[in-house]
C-alpha cells in the first residue's frame, strides 16, 4: 500500500481567502512539520506572518489540529478522497498577546478592583 496512496495534497487557506499550496505531503507528516512548511511559504507581502510554530494553528473538517499528530492520524473520510485536495484554515496567532501576557505586571495580578457606591 505504498505510492500515491500514502500521500495527500494540502493546500492552505489563509484568512483573507488567498491560499498556499497545494504542495504533496506524506501521510506520516506531522502537523507541525506541516506549520514549518507554512511558515518558509509565507506571501512575503503580507503583514503578521507566523514566527514559530506556536503562532500557527491549523483547522482542518472543524478541528485543531495538534503538532504532535500526523497527516494520516487526522484524515477524515470526509474529506479523505483520492485524488482530490485538502484544504486546511491557517489562524495566526497575534504576536502582541504573547508580548502582552509575558509583560504584565505580577503584582496586580489576581487583585479584585471594586467600587462600592
């Protein structure tokens, strides 16, 4: 069962509709090897493109898809058709949360601010 069967065309659906892809990936891909992949082909013309594989998450048939899993531990037969493509929703996210959350200030944390009238 070896060839073209082990092997599934992805391409990618970034959120303004434009698309990366479709490129052929073997089955044993990991998503995260899949995220790498989407980084190195980022549009260089668009702004917030991922840094790390953390900035990237994948969707594919309404799932997140974990780094950890292959192609083929989240084929659907849904969508698992031969010969056809998969498309995959790319969601970035901000690199301004991250910033946002490592910055915050430990000590007005978990502080109740209340105003009794």
């Amino acid at each position: 069962m070896g060839g073209v069967e082990d092997q599934l065309d992805i391409k990618f659906r970034l959120n303004d509709g434009s698309d990366i892809g479709p490129k052929t990936f073997p089955a044993a891909t990991t998503i995260a090897t899949l995220k790498e992949s989407i980084i190195a082909q980022w549009p260089r013309g668009k702004e917030n493109g991922p840094r790390t594989v953390k900035d990237v998450k994948l969707i594919s048939a309404g799932k997140i898809l974990e780094n950890n899993r292959t192609v083929n531990d989240c084929s659907s037969q849904l969508y698992d058709i031969p010969g056809s493509v998969t498309t995959m929703h790319v969601v970035i996210q901000p690199p301004s949360l991250e910033k946002e959350k490592e910055g915050s200030d430990p000590s007005t944390q978990n502080k109740c601010v209340c105003a009794i009238l």
